[in-house]
C-alpha cells in the first residue's frame, strides 16, 4: 500500500506544480500538447464524447493498449476499478463486477463481451484478438435497457481500427521469462481508394509456463494462434459496410492448479491434462445515413468448440482412501459446441445532432444452440475384497466408477428497445429507456453413471439406471432506465439515473435426478448519481461515481443432497454500494499520470442454505476495494518509460466468509527508446514477484496461481 500511497501523493503534487499560475507563466501553456485528448465513444450505440456521457466508462485506446502492453482481456480487467476476473481450469472465467459476480452453474458472464458486435456472455472463452484495435470500451455498471439480458455488471466493446484510404501496418516480436513468445502482423489499407478496404492481422502466443511439475520439464504450457480480418465498402459517403471474422484456436497442458490456498508454484496438476478450444466470430455491421435518420443492422455468427481433460486425483483420492479405495486417476472433462446468431436493427437520430430531441429505436433477436457431448467423470481402482464380503479379506479387485452427463440447450432471445434524450432547458437533459426481453430456453438431459465392483455393474448413488429428461421455460422482464444530466459548464457534468438489469433464469445440466431442474431469473434495481470534470484547460480530468444495486434471487450455486452435485439456485438477496474514481492528469508534455480507486459494499440479506445462514456476510470474489496508479513519459526524442502499480484489496472466496486473500499489490514497469519506423522495449510484470492466488475453491481444495514475475523484451516496427 505504501507505494500506492507514494504514488497518489506523486501525483497530486505534481498537479499543483503543473497548475493554473504556471499556465501564465509559460506561452505554450494553451498548446494541444498540454491537454488530454478528446475521447469518442459509442457506449450508448451512439458516437458521443466520453466526459459528456452520463454513465460510468473506462476508455482504452489503441495508443494506451500499445503503451501499457495489454494484450489480452485479462490485462484490460485488471485495471478496471471494482473489477475481479479468475480463471479457472477447462477454460471457465469467474468475475466480478460492482458486486455482480459469475455463478458457475449458469454458464453465464455478469459481463458481457462484444467483438466488433458480436456477444460472448459465457463465462467460458472470455477471449479476444487483441490485434489492430480502435479501442476498447468498458461499460461498468448495469446496461440492460441498451444491450440486454446478462449485462447486469457491465458491458466490454472491443472495437477494431477500420481501414482507411492509407495503408499501414506493424510487425511485433516479443521474447520473455519461461520461454513466453510472441509475434504479431497486422496491415491494412484500400483495394480500390474510398471504395473498398482490407485489414488483416494475425499473432502466435506460446510459453513453458511457470509452474513447476515433477514429471515434466515444461510447465502449464500454453500455446495460441489468432488470425482477424476485416472487409469495409463504402459505395457513397452515406454508406458503411464492414465484415468481420476472427479465428482464435487455443492448445494448452496441464493447468496452474495446486493444493490448499496457499501460494506454490508446484502444480499437482497430471502432465496429461489438456485444453483445446477453437473460436470463430463473424459479424456484418451496415450503416445508411438517411439524412435525419440512421439506419444500422448487426449480424453475428460465434461457434465455441471446447474440449478439456484433467486428473482431479488429489481431491478424490483423499476423498475416497479412508474407505481403503485407491483410484488410479480421476480423469473428468468437457466437451462441447456453442453456435450462436443474433440479428439487431437500430434506426437512431444522427450522431451529429447537438441540439433538440436525440433518438434510438431498435430490434433484436438471437439463437443459441449450446451442446455439451460429453461432461464426464471417470474413476479407475483397486478396492480391498473385505468391503465386498469378509471372504475376500486381504485381496483386492478392480473397480470402476463414471458418470457423464450430456445434454443440449436451445435459447431463443427476442427484444424491442428505445431510448431517447429530452433537452428540458439549455444545460438540463433527461433520458428514459426501456427494453423489452423475452427468453426462452428448452434443454434435454442425459443423466449416465455407474459403477464396477469385481466386473459387477451396480447403479451409481442409488440412482437406478440412466435418466433422461426435458425442460422448456420462458422468461420476460421489462427494463427501464431513467437518467438526468445537467451540464453546469463546458467542462463540468453532474448526473444520476436508475435502471432495472436481469439475467434470465435457465436449467441445471448436470443434475441426475430431474428435480430442482430450474433456477430463476435474477433480477436487480440499480442507482447511480456521478460527476465528469476536466480542470485547468482539460489538462487534468476527475470523474466520480456513486452506485448501490438491490439484487433479488441471486443465482448461486448450492449442494443438492437429493442428486449429490452442485446446482445453480436462487439464493434470496443482496445489497451492493460503492464509489469509483477516475483522474487523468497532463503534467507536462509528454508527461501524463493516471488514477483509479473503486470501493465496495456488498452484503447477503437473505441467504440461507443447509442450515447455515449467511446473512450479513460479504460476497465472495468481490474485492473491498481496487486501485491503480500509472506513470508515464514520452519524449519527442523517442525515451518511453511507464510505470505502474495495481492494488487489489481483500475478498473472500466463499459464502461463508471462511477463506479469503489478502491484498494483493502488482508492480509493472515498460522502457523503450522509439526510431520510427522501429521500436524496443524491456517490460516486467509483477516485479516484486509476489506469489498469489487467482481463483480458490473450498469445496475440492483447489487453488489456481497467478503469474508470478515476468521480464521480456519487444521489437517493434511500424509502417
């Protein structure tokens, strides 16, 4: 905390000395180069400046993505405040987001992602070619009314650099600690100038990984290959057609999986463990500009291919060796295909309008084919003959115990959306929203187990022979927003609004009895009042946000005594407040610091579940507070230097409050010297080297590492 405490009290210093009295001292005090940029974004499905848009977003631009060295989403999460992502194996993403988190048995993300238009609200394969980008907006808080279903935390745009009548391009190498390397090529320009256009990028990712493994000289090793494409055709000035598709293909080994929730870079992970997962995301965006009205239609395709393998011997070899059972593995795993269409009209007033009535009306509808083949467990071993019959006393037998559980889930989506923003006076504006959303989902369960004592097949936990079952289920919520603004001066921005958010309700897949097959919606009620300031000729920037969220039938897992698994449940409600900050500061040309803090409060009100009450406790993954602090320069002689610190308070990992981690702090760093066309740089990430946990679960004992510290160069060139 001291270096964040440093750090804070760098920069505020350094905003007095940098203050108005040295702006009448210096000429060029009023020069570009002493102000922040204007940012654009279309948060709002509409381009408008970011400091004049009443909602709480956190902006990453191509340049700032470039500088702080982020290539993936799990980078651009770790500095949004109130933010928590772990990753756990087969792929799966926990989160938390203003106190909204990922419940593991509804497959859902509290956030949801949007590649160049295309949703991912999975909480599997939260991945994105971070190749070529515009920028990268996060939307934190509630957008329900706009975007719909599942975006109850927040929503991520990742939007791709559109190719223009100039061609340009980079080339990229990367080299660093446990053998990481990267290479990356992106070009783009005009096949016929102001006609036609192409962009195309690709990137190789591969590393020994960091964790140590008795039986292997390589670690958690990781490999990924990523390919982006984009064709635009404008016929006329009023016409913008683009289509998109990215390819992503992911091969890892064994997981960073350990025992306990201590800290260790020993895996106990079986070298044999593996994760293959294949992406692909197409998109087709029109817009035609009818002069006074734009029309705009997005249409996706995404298909998610995983299938993963692991040995979760630990767990149940401990579980089951009291009993005298001695397993020979735990293997369990997943395999399954996620197609995804969706279909969205919008008709909306021009983005150039700056005065009167501005308007957006739209309609969207969706389909999701979600099959899981396989969902498997199986558990080979030798059983003592005296747990058969005293007769066999001394002698051993084979055994065998499996289940698999496949099933396949259809998802319809359908929803009509509007919104409109009311000049009341000359600084006063109100804007009221609301969004229709109609689910509906049908699943077919398949339920298969068994288990062979000495080549004899018995039921699995009493459950006698397969079960197979079917349920079909429909959800329907009414989403309104409300939002005042009032402009008091040109750099000055106060406002609050409130809105309604959901994630619809769904079906337990891995239940082996058919009864409690359904979960509820979970619902929220939303409250946000903010400020977005820019001081001294918008040379310093300061944003505030105060929220609380009530959440009702929180979707949570739960033990099933009945079925003897875990399954999504509704688990009573929740209270949520919390306060953001935002600071951007111009210090001197070239010299630009950055600050974040978010705080939470987040309390059960009702939960009760297998006789414990957890009322009044925290929720898990949601840590107390975030902050983050960057240092930067840039010299026109080509020295680059950043810095930053990244601090994550405390948080729990379970319901009970029983198992938490304490505050984490990350140090990184990034120097290079820039000769255009060409680049180097040496980076480091987590230089203080600080060994933590990234996911933990009580229930089977696993924890996940974080990535300990990481040094490596890059080369650069740029055309």
């Amino acid at each position: 905390m001291s270096l964040l405490r440093k750090g804070t009290l760098s920069l505020f210093l350094s905003l007095l000395l940098a203050s108005p009295s040295l702006a009448a001292e210096d000429p060029a005090a009023s020069d570009d180069v002493y102000q922040l940029p204007t940012v654009t974004v279309t948060a709002d499905k509409r381009a408008t400046d970011v400091q004049k848009t009443p909602s709480s977003i956190t902006v990453m631009s191509r340049t700032k993505l470039e500088d702080a060295n982020i290539d993936t989403i799990e980078k651009v999460l770790q500095r949004i405040p109130n933010m928590n992502f772990s990753q756990f194996t087969g792929g799966a993403n926990f989160m938390s987001m203003r106190g909204i988190t990922t419940s593991a048995g509804t497959s859902t993300s509290p956030l949801v992602m949007y590649l160049d238009g295309v949703p991912v609200d999975t909480f599997f394969n939260l991945d994105a070619p971070l190749m070529d980008i515009e920028r990268i907006e996060v939307l934190r808080g509630p957008q329900s009314a706009i975007y719909g279903k599942n975006a109850m935390g927040g929503v991520i745009n990742v939007i791709s650099r559109k190719p223009t009548n100039e061609w340009h391009g980079t080339l990229q190498a990367d080299y660093g600690s446990f053998n990481t390397q990267r290479y990356a090529a992106a070009i783009s320009g005009p096949l016929i100038e102001d006609k036609l256009y192409l962009a195309l990028s690709g990137s190789h990712y591969s590393t020994d990984g960091y964790m140590n493994h008795d039986d292997t000289w390589y670690g958690n090793q990781e490999r990924t290959e990523r390919f982006k494409g984009m064709l635009r055709f404008t016929p006329t000035e009023d016409i913008d057609i683009s289509f998109h598709l990215n390819y992503t293909a992911r091969r890892d080994g064994y997981s960073n999986l350990i025992w306990g929730d201590e800290p260790t870079l020993d895996s106990i992970a079986n070298k044999d463990d593996y994760l293959h997962s294949d992406i692909w995301n197409m998109a087709l965006q029109m817009s035609f500009d009818f002069d006074p009205v734009t029309f705009e239609s997005i249409t996706t395709y995404r298909t998610e291919n995983l299938d993963y393998g692991i040995d979760m011997l630990a767990t149940y070899g401990a579980a089951y060796s009291p009993y005298g059972l001695n397993l020979d593995c735990a293997n369990t795993g997943r395999n399954n295909t996620r197609k995804e269409f969706t279909q969205e009209f919008r008709l909306r007033s021009p983005d150039d309008k700056k005065d009167g009535i501005k308007w957006l009306l739209g309609v969207f509808g969706g389909y999701t084919d979600m099959n899981i083949r396989e969902s498997y467990s199986d558990m080979p071993g030798t059983l003592p003959g005296d747990l058969l019959d005293q007769a066999w006393a001394g002698m051993t037998f084979p055994f065998r115990m499996w289940t698999n559980q496949p099933s396949r889930e259809y998802t319809q989506d359908y929803a009509a959306f509007g919104e409109i923003t009311i000049p009341l006076f000359d600084k006063l504006n109100i804007t009221l929203g609301l969004r229709a959303q109609q689910t509906h989902k049908k699943i077919d369960v398949n339920y298969m187990g068994g288990e062979t004592y000495a080549g004899m097949d018995v039921p699995l936990l009493g459950v006698a022979g397969d079960m197979h079952g079917t349920k079909s289920d429909s959800w329907f919520e009414l989403l309104p927003k409300f939002n005042i603004s009032y402009q008091l001066t040109d750099d000055i921005m106060f406002y609050g609004g409130v809105n309604r958010s959901f994630i619809p309700g769904g079906f337990n897949n891995a239940t082996r009895t058919g009864i409690d097959m359904t979960y509820d919606a979970q619902t929220a009620w939303n409250y946000e009042i903010g400020a977005k300031t820019e001081w001294f000729d918008k040379r310093f920037l300061l944003n505030l946000a105060l929220f609380h969220s009530a959440v009702n039938d929180l979707q949570l897992m739960k033990y099933d005594i009945g079925s003897m698994s875990y399954l999504s449940d509704n688990a009573g409600s929740a209270r949520i407040y919390g306060v953001e900050v935002d600071a951007m500061a111009r210090l001197l040309p070239g010299l630009d610091a950055e600050f974040s803090f978010g705080y939470l409060w987040t309390r059960f009100d009702d939960y009760t579940h297998m006789g414990n009450d957890y009322s009044g406790n925290k929720i898990p993954y949601t840590p107390d507070y975030t902050a983050s602090f960057a240092l930067q320069y840039r010299h026109e002689k080509g020295f680059f230097a950043r810095g930053e610190v990244l601090h994550y308070g405390q948080l729990y990992w379970s319901e009970a409050n029983d198992y938490k981690r304490d505050p984490v702090t990350l140090l990184n760093a990034r120097v290079g010297y820039e000769f255009e066309p060409f680049a180097v740089y040496v980076y480091g990430n987590n230089l203080t080297d600080a060994k933590y946990l990234n996911y933990y679960t009580a229930t089977s004992n696993y924890g996940m590492m974080a990535r300990p510290r990481e040094i490596g160069v890059q080369l650069k060139y740029t055309f």
